[in-house]
C-alpha cells in the first residue's frame, strides 16, 4: 500500500493563497486507501489495470483506420474533451502533440449506444498541440506547446473551420478552461517560470477580441494585471508584467463547479483557482509523501462526482484519483513503456471515460464502469444530550426537456430527492434562479437557434446536489 496524502493546512497571506482549503473535507493529510472503486486487478487484454467491474475497449490507434471512417489516427494523442450531438451520441476530440507543423486535431464520433460511427481530422498543420479545453458554446481550444503557441478553436463536428485565437496569447500554451459565471478563459503555460492567465472576451461566446491579463501576488494579494503585448514580442508575456506569480511548468487545466482545476509538472501539484473569492490553492503536492504514487502530474478532468482524475507523463502511468472523500488512489495503470497518459475526458453521461497512452503505439480508451455520477453528500451530524445521528442527505434526480415555443427556447427541468425548502438551478455553471423544492421549473431562454445547455439543481446552502442533464437545440 503506497502512502497518498494531501498538504497539511497553511494559509499565506490571508485569503488569497491557501494549502488544501479548497477542498474543505481535505484539511490534512489524507488516509492511504485504494479511493471509491478499490484496488486494481489484474492487466486486461488491452493492458490495462482497472477496478473490479471496469472494463475497457481500444478505440482508434495511431497509424490504423479507425472503425466505420476511413481516418488513420494520428500521431501522439494528447488533450482530449466530449461534446454531445443532436442524436444523443457524442464526440471524443483529441490533440496530437507532433513538432514542425505535423500536429493538429482528430475525433471519433460515437452514436446513442456507444458504437463508433466515425472519425476525422479537425485542424492541422499546426504545432505540439498539447491540452485545450471545451467551452460551454460547444467548441475545442486547442493549445500550441511552443514559444509562438497560439489557441486554435475548432468546431468538434468539423462543419465550421478551425479559427486561431491570437487574442489569447501567443506563448508556450498548455491548456485552457472557460468559466461561464465570470465569462472568462483560464490558460496556463508549460515553462518552469510560467503565468496563469485570464482572458476576458469582449463579447462573450466570441474569442476574436478581449483582455488578456496575467495573475500577479504583491504582499500575499492576489489580482489580475492587464498584459501590454500579449503577441509576446520581444518581450514574452510572462515577463511583461511586475510581481507575476510563477508556476513551475503548468500543464493540464479544467473548470468544473466555481473552480479552475490546474497542474503544475515542475513541483508535481494540484491546484485550484476560485474567481469568485480570488482564493488560490494546492489540493496535492507530492513532497508531502515518502512514496508518493502521483508524480509527473499532466492532463485533468473533473468527474461529476466532484473526483479529480490526474493523468501521468511518465511515473508508473497511472490515471490517479483525488477524492472529495480524502483518498489519493490509482485508477488505471497500463503497462505501456516510454509513454505517458493523456486527454482524459467523460463522455456526457459521465459513465464512459476515455484516455490516451500517447505513444508506442499511440493508443486512445473507453473505459466503462460503475463511475459515481452525482456528488457524495457531506453527513451533516446533530447533537442532543450525549446521542449523536449522522445523516447522509439523498442526492438529487434531474431531468430536462427542450422545445421551442414560436422559435423560442425553452427548457422545463423536473427533480426529486431535494429535502431543502429551496433549491438553486444552474445553467452553464450559473446560478440562474433560487426557488422553491416543488419538482419542477421552466427556463425560458428566449434564444433562438442552436445551443447546448448544461443544467444541476442544488440544495440551497448545502452541498447536496444533482446530476448534469444537458439539453442541445
């Protein structure tokens, strides 16, 4: 049994920078266990280590057609994201990390049961494309992993032609996850003197024009700095601003739930960022361990179970759980040398989970499973005269319909399980109403057109919430 603990708790400079306050049930080390799924068994046919009842298929391989298309997969599989269709299927993205104009974007299209039913190319001709992320319109940021990286948005059903995003920055790009409540894009860059930065749209929805700014620390404060050149010459854009916090090499990023999930390679850390308290803070570091198993920290992906998965370049290839209960455990190992895990993502439903082995060959996977798809509430405990109860809240059940009424959208959303008088409702990440717990509540978005709406309802004040039920016009 390897030890896997988080920081202990220390707070610098007041409430900009905390050590595991991020995640309140984490305020220690945490207990060595094997995390919500158990240990791994044995290798599959596919050579991977998974929990009892996982199981896992090959995808697409580098070099080989992938089924029902007649796209080769390309070289060095790296960040990777899933976007729904209109059919209830879905498509699986993935960058591919190839030098000297040789990379670019591919995906695998799946139908509503899970078959592959085809594949393609989304950009190329551009460099070491690293990470990216999704954004809540419905479109791939694709990052350049060089000095002159740009972002790239692609269209994941290839109908609309990939647009580069210069306003973002030109540096060495790593990854980028969008926040929709502060309508703002997360970047992080791979150098070990690195930034985090923020870019602000002009018009949200539309990356073409907006600030780019860098974090700074001055005294233990945090703020966001307006960067002058974000083209990064002859200055490059980590360097233009005073007082710019460094990040030792930033690699994977991801929003989920008010926080910026994001790694940093150079000191093996897990960080979150929350923008609306400007509260920054370390989740795992593994110089707090004798044996720390996740080293080599790279891509991240959020489950809706609130679990952050984190792949590894290198170490002993693992895809490693950090729970909301405490526990840091493995939940995949391939037996794959000289490669390293990427672009973890969960298709919409949150069941199906897909990753890279990046090389030798490279190799993409679905892994299905009893994946937890809703939160595991926090037991709120009650004292009276020496008894103590401890009572676990019910998670929340939601569905949501769309239709349009004379071209409009609308959106009616139905639930069950809340035990609060009120619940909050989410769309996109935003709080869009506070209401009463009668089951029941109509969005009238009043768009019209196409759009891909992401909806949780909440109990309000608590931390019980429901499942993601997503509605594409």
């Amino acid at each position: 049994m390897h030890r896997r603990d988080f920081l202990r708790v220390t707070v610098l400079g007041g409430v900009a920078f905390s050590v595991g306050a991020a995640w309140p049930r984490l305020l220690g080390a945490a207990a060595a266990g094997e995390g919500p799924y158990g240990p791994l068994q044995a290798a599959d046919a596919n050579g991977l280590q998974l929990p009892a009842g996982f199981t896992s298929r090959v995808v697409a391989t580098t070099g080989v057609a992938v089924a029902g298309s007649g796209y080769a997969w390309h070289s060095s599989p790296d960040g990777g994201a899933c976007f729904p269709t209109s059919d209830g299927g879905w498509i699986y993205v993935s960058n591919s990390e190839v030098s000297s104009g040789g990379g670019g974007v591919g995906m695998v299209r799946f139908g509503p049961g899970g078959a592959v039913v085809g594949a393609g190319r989304l950009l190329s001709g551009t460099t070491r494309n690293c990470a990216g992320g999704p954004t809540p319109w419905g479109t791939w940021l694709s990052c350049e992993e060089t000095a002159t990286g740009r972002v790239w948005e692609c269209d994941p059903l290839g109908v609309t032609a990939p647009a580069v995003r210069p306003a973002l920055g030109v540096f060495n790009h790593e990854a980028a996850a969008v926040d929709p409540g502060g309508r703002a894009v997360y970047l992080t860059e791979d150098a070990s003197d690195g930034a985090l930065y923020r870019f602000r749209p002009t018009v949200w929805e539309d990356l073409s024009a907006g600030a780019l700014e860098v974090l700074t620390e001055t005294g233990g404060v945090l703020s966001w700095q307006p960067v002058p050149d974000p083209d990064g010459s002859p200055t490059p854009t980590r360097s233009q601003v005073p007082d710019t916090k460094v990040f030792n090499g930033g690699e994977g990023a991801w929003y989920d739930t008010g926080k910026v999930y994001f790694t940093t390679k150079g000191d093996n850390r897990v960080w979150t960022y929350e923008p609306a308290a400007n509260r920054l803070a370390v989740i795992y570091d593994d110089s707090t361990s004798p044996t720390p198993v996740l080293t080599g920290v790279d891509n991240v992906t959020v489950a809706r179970s609130g679990d952050v998965y984190v792949a590894e370049d290198g170490g002993n290839m693992e895809l490693v759980i950090l729970s909301p209960e405490g526990e840091v455990a493995p939940f995949l190992r391939s037996n794959v040398s000289g490669s390293e895990l990427t672009g973890p993502a969960f298709d919409p439903s949150g069941t199906r989970l897909y990753v890279s082995s990046q090389r030798n060959p490279g190799r993409t996977y679905e892994v299905t499973g009893p994946f937890r798809t809703s939160t595991t509430p926090s037991p709120t405990t009650t004292t009276t005269l020496g008894t103590t109860t401890t009572t676990v809240p019910a998670a929340i059940s939601l569905s949501a319909r769309g239709s349009k009424v004379k071209g409009r959208q609308r959106v009616d959303l139905t639930w069950s399980g809340a035990s609060t008088a009120q619940v909050t409702i989410s769309r996109n990440g935003v709080v869009i109403a506070t209401t009463a717990n009668d089951g029941a509540h109509t969005d009238m978005i009043s768009a019209t057109g196409g759009g891909t709406y992401t909806y949780r309802v909440c109990e309000a004040g608590g931390p019980v919430c429901s499942n993601d039920a997503v509605v594409i016009f």
